[in-house]
C-alpha cells in the first residue's frame, strides 16, 4: 500500500508535540495552562437565545453560501470597520472557521505553474494550516523569518527574483500570531506594491485584529481598497473577537472572481455553519459593545505583562493579540523548567516556526497565551518570571 509523500515533511502538531515533551514530568505546582489560544471570556449572554429560536434550523441543511443576512451583516461589518465597500452577494463566504478558509483558498486560487512550481510564501514562524495548504495545493512553502530585526513582520522583498517570480500566494498575519506585531500603512503598502509588481495574491489573516490597545490596526482591505479587488484576500472570524471560537463562523472576502471559484469549491468539499449558528453570528457582528468590553479585559493583562517583562532584555510589548512572545536560552528547556518546577505549561516557540537555512526563529522563545482570568493568570505569570529570569 502506498501513500502520499506531500505531507511526510511535516513536523508533528505543536500540541501533541507539547505532550510528548512534558509526558512523564509532573507538575511542580498546581497547572496554569497557557499554551493554547482558546478565548475564555465571557461571550454574549444573548447567543443561547437566539440558538434556542432558530434551533429547528438544525433539521434542515444549511444555505452553503451563507444566510443573506449573514453576507449583510458581514459586509456591514467590514464597511464599518475597514472603510470599504463589499458587495455582499458576490464577495463574501461565511466560513465554518478560518482555517477552512486558510486551507481551502489555497486550492481554490493557487495556480499549478507559475514560471515552474508556485510558491507560496508565509512569516516564520507561523499558523501551521499555511504550510499544509501550500503542499495541499502542489506550491512550494517558502519560510520567511519574522523576527526582531524585521519587526516580527515577515520582510518578503528581500527574497531573491526568482522566488517572487513564482510567488503565487503570500500569507500575511496581522496582528501576528505569535508576536503581536501588527502591520503599518507603510508596511502594506510595500507589500501591496510586490504584490502587484511580480502578480501573487495576499492572503491576510485578521483574525486578531479586535484586540489591540489603543489604535484599530490597519487592514488589508483598507490598505488596497484602491487596487484591483482581487489582489488581497480577507479572512476574520468570531472566535477572539467575540469569544466563539466554538461558533466556528468566520468569514473570506475578496473581488468577484476569487469568489466564485472559492464558492465552486465549497459546493463539493465545503462544510457550511448549521442555520441556527448563522442567525447568531448575524447579530454577533452586528453588535460591537462587547467587543469593546472584551478588548479593555485583554488591555489589563497586556498593561500587567508589562509591567512584569519590560525589565526583561529582549522583552517586545506585543502591540495587538493576547500572546506574549517570551525570549529565552531555548524554548523547550525553558518549557520543561517551567512545568517541573511550578506547573505553569507554556509552548516552546519552534514548535510554531520551521527551520529555514539551519535556524528555526522561535527556538529562542516560548508562546504565553493570555486567555485565563485575571486571577489566574497574574499568579501564573509571576511564577513564570521568577522560574525562568530569576
């Protein structure tokens, strides 16, 4: 029996891998999990709701494209977030979560020759569904180093021309998971024009972008709203802003052209969101004043980190997100310290990142996800400093 070789590179997921790492060491005091980003404030007491209204919906197979009113209140949303208009019709797909979206768009758009083997390019280090939608689609990933000279921001002109001559995709995260830096005017601009200049399509992944603390950060729509609609593609979703990651509704936007063949696709291998759970999300993006209640949660736990880290050499203040983007001698030691000695679980930053031309650009980091309550998480980040920095 044979089997695919495409996906034989791949490293074990990060969080299986975690669990090998840490399987026989016991805690060294009662766990404070901080590895992964699942949102753990409160949702909107409504939702339950409106599932319990529309929960007949359920026996019923759910519109693919998306409710009408689901298209509206998404494309009001990007109206009044972004400043563009969307046509709500033809340039919008709910999506059972991004990543569906992540992986689907690069089969949907991702040619099979582009002056040879296309490539697609991504920040290193990185959303690991990037990766193996690139193989997925027969492209070659190219791992750019996001780090701190580069301003934790991938600096893709810097690839040599033969590269950018196959470039068919570039992903692009921002705010950046995991270091919370967020892309400026001047940063989507040069891209935009690389872009344009050797012809690959941006695929920005936003899904960080409503929490940040003081300034909205800029968008991909925003900053190519005068370019041809085709050229960026949007994804966003509920699951940070509004707390839903269990909702799975998140959303794709981009030109009319790009549409239709991500819709194509989605007829035959797509998984649409069950009704009932599209008539909550319409009024979840319609309604911003938990959004707001849920930023000022995440602005606290960024102001204490700081006023924990900042002493730290190497500490980066992350400017948007809720990760901090630990630098240590070695992440995986520095993970197994921690949990033996106060049990306190963080995720070794290599685990996020790929090794490219001999360096993996998290080996000297570790992820801190900032999601538990307040009264768990000042605890847990005191113990974290005085294990690992003394």
């Amino acid at each position: 029996m044979t089997f695919p070789e495409r996906f034989s590179n791949l490293p074990p997921y990060a969080f299986p891998r975690l669990r090998s790492l840490l399987a026989g060491i016991e805690p060294g005091g009662v766990p404070v999990d901080m590895t992964i980003g699942s949102p753990l404030h409160p949702f909107p007491h409504w939702i339950t709701d409106i599932v319990v209204e529309h929960a007949a919906g359920f026996g019923g197979y759910p519109p693919n494209d998306g409710t009408p009113e689901l298209q509206s209140a998404i494309a009001a949303w990007i109206a009044r977030r972004y400043g563009v208009a969307v046509d709500a019709a033809t340039q919008i797909l709910p999506l059972n979560g991004t990543r569906e979206g992540l992986f689907n768009a690069a089969l949907a758009l991702c040619p099979e020759d582009k002056n040879g083997t296309p490539v697609v390019l991504m920040p290193n280090p990185f959303y690991q569904v990037y990766a193996v939608a690139s193989l997925a689609a027969g492209a070659e990933p190219i791992y750019v180093p996001a780090t701190l000279d580069t301003g934790f921001l991938p600096d893709f002109a810097a690839l040599p021309a033969d590269v950018l001559n196959r470039t068919a995709v570039a992903y692009l995260c921002s705010p950046s998971n995991p270091q919370g830096a967020v892309a400026t005017a001047e940063y989507w601009a040069d891209l935009l024009a690389l872009a344009e200049k050797y012809d690959f399509k941006i695929f920005a992944d936003e899904c960080y972008s409503e929490i940040y603390r003081e300034a909205a950060p800029m968008g991909a729509l925003t900053a190519g709203k005068d370019l041809d609609p085709e050229r960026v593609v949007l994804f966003n979703s509920l699951s940070k802003r509004s707390n839903l990651a269990g909702l799975r509704s998140g959303f794709v936007a981009s030109g009319p052209e790009n549409m239709k063949r991500l819709k194509a696709l989605r007829a035959y291998a797509g998984a649409p969101l069950p009704l009932p759970l599209q008539r909550v999300a319409e009024k979840v993006w319609a309604d911003e004043e938990h959004v707001k209640a849920n930023r000022a949660l995440y602005r606290e736990k960024l102001d204490f980190s700081d006023t924990l880290f900042d002493e730290i050499d190497g500490y980066k203040s992350p400017e948007a997100g809720f990760f901090l983007w630990l630098p240590v001698p070695d992440g995986e030691a520095a993970t197994t310290q921690l949990w033996s000695k106060t049990g306190v679980k963080v995720l070794p930053g290599a685990y996020l990142g790929r090794d490219y031309q001999g360096t993996n650009p998290g080996q000297n980091y570790i992820r801190v996800a900032l999601v538990a309550p307040m009264n768990e998480l000042q605890p847990g980040l005191t113990l974290l400093k005085s294990c690992i920095y003394g």
